[in-house]
C-alpha cells in the first residue's frame, strides 16, 4: 500500500471533514452563514481544549519562571493610540473600480508571482507593480492605487454613540500582558527573568478572508511575553526561538520536515523589533504558512505605556533598589486556529484496505497522539440484547464520571463503528459482547494497528485502565 501523501492533501478535504464529523461549524450556516466566522462542534472543542492543555502544560505549569493571566477583550482606547494600533495598524487596500470590493495589495502581487513577500512594499511601490504587471482584481478589471485600511474593529460603549464612548476590540491579545505587568510581577514578587502567558480572543477587520480558519475576523492568540534585562534579551531570544520549535515537533508530534522557521526581512519587521522569525507550518498543498511568530520586542512597548499612562512601568532591581529600568521582551505569539488547522493536516490520513473478499476500500484515520485525541476511548456493545447495551452505557458513564473523554456507539455493524472512531481519532474501542457478560473480558482495539490487544485477543476489564495514557496506547 503506497503511504499516504499528506503534501497532497487539499484544504477542501480538510474543510469538508471538519463540517462532517463536527470539528468546526460554519457560524450562523442556518442563515447562510457569516464571512469568515466559525463554531467548534463538539469534537472541535475537545481538539480545542486539549491543545490548550497540552500549550499550557508546555510554557506555563511545567516551568517555574511563568505566571498566566487572562485579559478582557475592551481595554481602554488609550491602549491602541500607545501600541501605535490607532495610527499604524492597517493593510494597503486596493478597490476594483467596477464591482467597488476591496482586497489586500501584497496578497494580490504575490498570488500573482510578482513577488514572494509584499507585506513591507510602500503605497508607491505596490502602485508601481500593480501597473507595470498590468494586475487585475480576480474579477478581471482595473483597481484604484493602494490606500491604508485601519484593521482595528470600532464600537461603541455605552448608551450615546458619540466619540466619547468609542472603543476597539482587541487588535492584538498580548497588550494586556503589558498593561498589567507590573501589577503581576508585584503581586508574585517575581523576580527577572520571568514571562506572563496568556490565551486570549483577538480581532482584526480584515477585508480579505479566505483559507477556512487561516484568515478570520474573531481568532485567539496564545502569547508568551517574557521579560528580562537588557543584557540578557539576545540569550532569551535563542532560547525561546528552538522551545517553540521543540513544542511543535517533540510535544505535539507536528512532522520535522512540516515545521520550519522563517526571519523577517528588514522592511517587514516592525521598526522597533531587533529581530523577528515566524515559525511556518506546511499546510498539505497550501505550502507553509506562518503558525507564530518570535519577536524581540525590546522594551518598546512598555516605554509607550508608560508615556501615555503616566504611570511609572519600571523594574526595580530588588538586591539595588536605586537600580530600575523597563525591561526588555522577547514574544512568542502564536495563532490558535492555525495550531488546530496544523494538527488535523498533520495526522489526517487515508489508508487503502484489502478485506478477507479481496474487496478494497479507504479507511480516513485521525491519528492524534493520545493527549490531543478528543474522544480518548468508544464504548461499543456488540448487540443492544442480553444486557449488553446496559453494561456498555454502564461502563461508559463511569469513566465520563473519572474525567475521561469518552464516547457510547451503538448503532451500525462493529465495522462501520470502528471506521466511525478512526474518523474521530479515537486511539481505542471497546467492545462489549457475551464473553464479557460471561466472564468480564472484552476487546480492545488499537486504532492505529486495528489489532486486539490481549492474551487471545482479549483482556479483563478491571485491566483497562493501564491503557488510557500516552504510554498505554503505546504498548
């Protein structure tokens, strides 16, 4: 059997899985849905938290120099006008000058191939490239020259719409973590080095949506902000630069050859950035696209609180009180629903099978590691008849009530279920048949090797516990 090539594997595949098995939801699809908005169905949301958990564990519970908080999504307007949101926060637009759409100048001159990264280009530099390639919006007429487009999303607070009561969502998640620094190294007597982390919703008025979850409107960010002395920043940064490298392919299981990083080029990076690398993931046949980004912040950002704030941001070195300065920043900010796009074209596979008929068929396994399978063990009983359904639900109410993710299937053959769990990357089934309401044995099938496990293919159940963790699913 040829193995599976997942370069090959297309976005529709994926998105069409997800509706299908309830990873992800088009939002409002009931009222024809709502441009770049998505749900997570009930698979989706266990996928979700557990990624977070496992996100969690890595940079926050297993280290002793972390601390994690979590912000609101209003902050004060203040906030923007400081981290340069208000003024400087926007995309070159062009407008196609018959059906008046929008869309973004650097994407339009990359999908063209006049350039690989057009992120940096000046107004009179896109303009330029527009003309002398002669592009056209992809409904084949003239656009206008590139103008700025603010990306922060405007509201209202309160019962008068007036520009006393204007406010943004959050352009960016970590802002929070910046304002409320000092408040947390404060209250945990931390001293430097030290991060805050924090997983927290983010919004951006984007024009051009597209690639399913890659590009949205509404997304969450994963941050760690890690503070330091000046002199120290350059060690951190490396450091910081091979963890995340080390999370995505030792932690999570993403492919080596899938993950890689890219640095910035000068006129990309943001101007007070000493230097900037995004770490890319290769999505199937979209090619790698950015997954986080690692930034050296310096202490920029801080010193623009502090100046619009008025309040003083400072460390003070606790061995020398008359030492104080705003300490330097290295960021690991990292898109959520690009990490969850990650893990199902990592372990989405098709399997070609042969049958004792010699008929062929395609089995669609999610192979998750064990932590980041949503449904960790299927409870399946054999037939409905003889107690057996009773004793399967028996059995699976009693492990949802021990914590463990699991899930009851009763309805089809033991084969069609079995393809179902492979579908949901359920790492084990259990069957429950008359030997078990014989003698308490029962069939536990891995996913991957589809074999039973057990002297004669069975085991006792007492017994099934040891294979409910990573080391068990691994025997």
């Amino acid at each position: 059997m040829a193995e599976f090539d997942r370069s090959q594997l297309a976005l529709p595949t994926i998105v069409s899985y997800c509706r299908r098995k309830g990873f992800v939801f088009p939002s409002s699809e009931i009222y024809s849905g709502y441009a770049a908005t998505y749900d997570f169905g009930p698979l989706g949301i266990l996928l979700k938290k557990n990624i977070e958990a496992a996100w969690r564990y890595w940079n926050v519970t297993s280290r002793t120099d972390m601390v994690e908080i979590e912000g609101a999504i209003f902050m004060h307007p203040k906030t923007w006008e400081a981290s340069g949101h208000i003024g400087g926060f926007a995309d070159l637009m062009v407008e196609d000058l018959v059906t008046h759409k929008r869309y973004r100048a650097d994407h339009m001159l990359e999908e063209a191939g006049v350039v690989a990264a057009a992120g940096g280009l000046s107004v009179a530099e896109i303009d330029d490239l527009i003309k002398v390639n002669n592009l056209k919006s992809p409904d084949g007429n003239a656009v206008s020259g590139a103008k700025r487009f603010n990306l922060l999303v405007k509201t209202h607070l309160g019962p008068i719409e007036d520009e006393s009561a204007v406010a943004y969502l959050k352009g960016e998640s970590c802002q929070n973590i910046y304002l409320d620094w000092k408040a947390t190294q404060e209250v945990t007597r931390r001293k430097l080095p030290f991060g805050i982390a924090q997983i927290g919703k983010a919004f951006r008025n984007e024009i051009t949506v597209k690639q399913f979850i890659l590009r949205t409107r509404e997304f969450e960010q994963m941050d760690v902000q890690y503070f330091c002395e000046p002199k120290d920043a350059d060690k951190f940064y490396e450091e910081w630069k091979a963890n995340r490298i080390a999370f995505y392919t030792e932690f999570l299981g993403l492919g080596k050859e899938n993950v890689k990083f890219r640095q910035h080029e000068l006129d990309e990076r943001a101007f007070y950035a000493s230097d900037a690398w995004d770490v890319e993931y290769c999505y199937g046949a979209l090619g790698f696209k950015e997954m986080e980004g690692v930034h050296h912040r310096g202490s920029y950002d801080l010193d623009q609180h502090s100046k619009f704030s008025g309040e003083d941001l400072s460390y003070r070195d606790p061995e020398d009180l008359k030492v104080k300065f705003n300490p330097y920043i290295v960021e690991c900010s990292a898109g959520f629903q690009r990490i969850f796009l990650a893990t199902l074209f990592e372990f989405y596979r098709e399997e070609e099978l042969t049958d004792s008929k010699g008929e062929k068929d395609v089995r669609v396994v999610m192979g998750f590691p064990y932590e980041l399978a949503p449904y960790k063990i299927a409870i399946l009983p054999l037939m409905k008849k003889d107690g057996m359904k009773e004793k399967a639900f028996e059995l699976y109410a009693d492990l949802r009530k021990q914590g463990i993710s699991a899930d009851f299937d009763e309805a089809g053959s033991i084969g069609k279920r079995y393809r179902r769990q492979d579908e949901n990357g359920t790492p084990w089934c259990v069957t429950i048949d008359y030997d078990t309401m014989e003698n308490g044995t029962v069939t536990l099938r891995h996913r991957d090797s589809m074999e039973q496990l057990g002297e004669g293919g069975r085991i006792k159940l007492e017994d099934l516990a040891k294979y409910l963790s990573r080391e068990g699913f691994g025997k």
